[in-house]
C-alpha cells in the first residue's frame, strides 16, 4: 500500500515536472518571439527616424534655394514679384 502510494506520488510529481518544463520553455519562446518582433520595430522606428531627418534637410534645403530665388527674381524686377504673389 505504501508502496503503492510513493508511487502514485512519483508519477504525480513526473507529470508536474513535465507540465512545468513545457509551460517554461513555451514562456522562453514566446519571450525571444517578442523580443525579436520589439528588435524588427526599434529598427523601422530607426530607419524612419533617418528618412525624417533627411526630408528635414532636404526641405531646409529647398527653403534656402526658394528664398534666394526670391531675392534674385525681386532684384531683377519687383512688379513681376509682386503680381506672382497677386496671382496665387
């Protein structure tokens, strides 16, 4: 009878274990399946962050060119300026 009883406990004890093992290594593997997927994000987030940056530079850029037209246009005749601002 007892012996029969540790070995009930046995089994019982093999089981859990085994439920413990599986619960953990599903745990572990979801855990490098978000840690990958949060990877894949920091990296687009990084990439559209660099995109940001150069149309930044680039409107910077054409702002500049736009102004210093302005500027040569407007020294070469005013009126011309003037009804180009009238006519938008």
């Amino acid at each position: 009878m007892i012996l029969n009883a540790f070995g009930l406990v046995g089994i019982a004890a093999t089981v859990l274990g085994g439920y413990v093992v599986l619960r953990a290594t599903n745990e572990a593997k979801t855990s490098e399946v978000w840690k990958g997927e949060a990877e894949a994000q920091k990296a687009r987030a990084d990439r559209l962050q660099d995109d940001l940056t150069e149309i930044k530079q680039r409107l910077t850029s054409i702002e500049r060119e736009n102004q210093r037209l302005i500027e040569v246009l407007t020294s070469l005749d005013p009126s011309r300026l003037a009804a180009l601002h009238r006519s938008n």
